[in-house]
C-alpha cells in the first residue's frame, strides 16, 4: 500500500525519475495480526535529484528500480518477503527490517 497512490496497479508516475513510499504489512502465518515495513521505491534519477538537493543520503530501506512496473515491484518484494525465515516472529521481522523500515525498529520498553 502507499498513503499517495490509491491503488498501486493502476499508477503511473507523471516524472520518469520518482520516489514513492510504500508500505508493506507483514506478519506471522500462524497467528493473526502485521506489522509495517516502509521503504521508498525510487529510480537512480530520483536519488541523484534527491542527493543534489539535500547532500548524500543513506539509501538504506530504498529499492531502485529503472520503471514503475508495479507487477515486477511486488514479484521482487513478494520473494524477498518470502525468503525470511527465523526461529520466531521476532527473528524473521528483524530480517524483513533490512527490506523496509520495520515499526518496532530499534524500540526498547520503557524500564
């Protein structure tokens, strides 16, 4: 999903070179419940744009792609999602934060 584009589908970005923040909700086959991993999918012109503007930037939590072609987008996520696995969810959401921004991300209870 993205707070943007209504249906990611049907989208096409009216500058060739975009940044479009999505956010994917994952969470563990067995149980209910997800929780969100957000990253930017972007072309390298974006980036360069992006970089010329506001200094060097840590693409971390970034997918570049050279198009918006929402059906390759999802297939690459859908098997990046699919090759996480661990012993539990904490685990395997811990290796998903390294796709997308994961909500609990660096999140320590309060003593």
């Amino acid at each position: 999903m993205s707070f943007s584009v209504a249906n990611l589908a049907d989208w096409c970005p009216k500058d060739p070179d975009f940044g479009l923040m999505i956010r994917l909700m994952i969470g563990p086959a067995c149980s209910p419940g997800e929780e969100s991993f957000d990253l930017v999918v972007c072309t390298g012109g974006w980036l360069a744009k992006e970089a010329a503007l506001s200094g060097p930037i840590d693409a971390r939590h970034h997918l570049v792609v050279g198009s918006f072609e929402w059906p390759t987008i999802r297939a690459y996520l859908e098997s990046r999602v699919e090759a996480c696995e661990g012993s539990d969810w904490a685990e395997v959401a811990r290796r998903l934060s390294r796709i997308g921004h994961w909500e609990f991300e660096d999140y320590r209870p309060a003593p």
